[in-house]
C-alpha cells in the first residue's frame, strides 16, 4: 500500500519557515511600581485627599455622625459625602452646612458640599 502524500495528512507543516517570536523582557512588580506614571501619581493623590477628607471629618463631626459616613470624594472643586441612609443624609448636610467656614479653611479651592446617599453593601 503506497504512502500518502503530505498533503492529505492531518496536521501542520514539519518545518516552519517563520522566524520564533522575540521575548519581551518582562518587568517585575516592583519595577512597575517604582516608576512615576501619571496614573499612580494620580491614584495616590486621590487616595491622600480622600484619607485627609475622613480624617477630617472624624475629627469635626459627631461621633455618632462620622460613623455614618460611608465614603467621601473630592472632585473638580465639589466635595461629595455619601451617608449611609437618607435619615444620616439629611442630619449631616445641616452639621456640614453650620461647619461650612472650617471646610472652606481646610481646602479654600472647594466650591461647593454636596451630600449624597450611598447605602452600604
């Protein structure tokens, strides 16, 4: 029985004629994070106002109060505080209103104070 061609058999070509891929060298974590990209830098930043808003705020607020808050971003001049319900929303938009001149000490570049409800999860 003669053999088949190459060509009805199943399978790839034996020879390859392409060139093998180059490696890329592959950068380790720390590499990674040790350089300053605008991204980081940004996160970072963010990260900071956001520490200094809740420590902030822990300080200034109620005890009862500050626990209520469930988180708090900063963004474009507007400082958002989410409250844990629309009962807490309301009681801390006033105490926010009466502490309005010590926010505007802590960071004069805020506009405005804005409270929102974000319930926790």
């Amino acid at each position: 029985m003669p053999k088949k061609i190459s060509r009805d058999k199943r399978g790839g070509a034996r020879l390859r004629t392409a060139t093998p891929p180059r490696l890329r060298r592959i950068d380790s974590v720390k590499d990674l994070l040790g350089r300053r990209t605008p991204t980081l830098t940004r996160v970072t930043a963010q990260l900071a106002r956001v520490n200094f808003w809740h420590a902030w705020l822990a300080a200034h607020l109620p005890a009862s109060l500050a626990a209520r808050v469930a988180a708090v971003a900063e963004h474009n001049g507007t400082l958002v505080v989410f409250a844990a319900s629309a009962v807490w929303s309301a009681r801390l938009r006033y105490v926010l209103l009466e502490l309005e001149d010590e926010l505007r000490a802590a960071a004069p570049e805020l506009a405005a104070v804005k409270v929102r409800v974000l319930p926790r999860g």
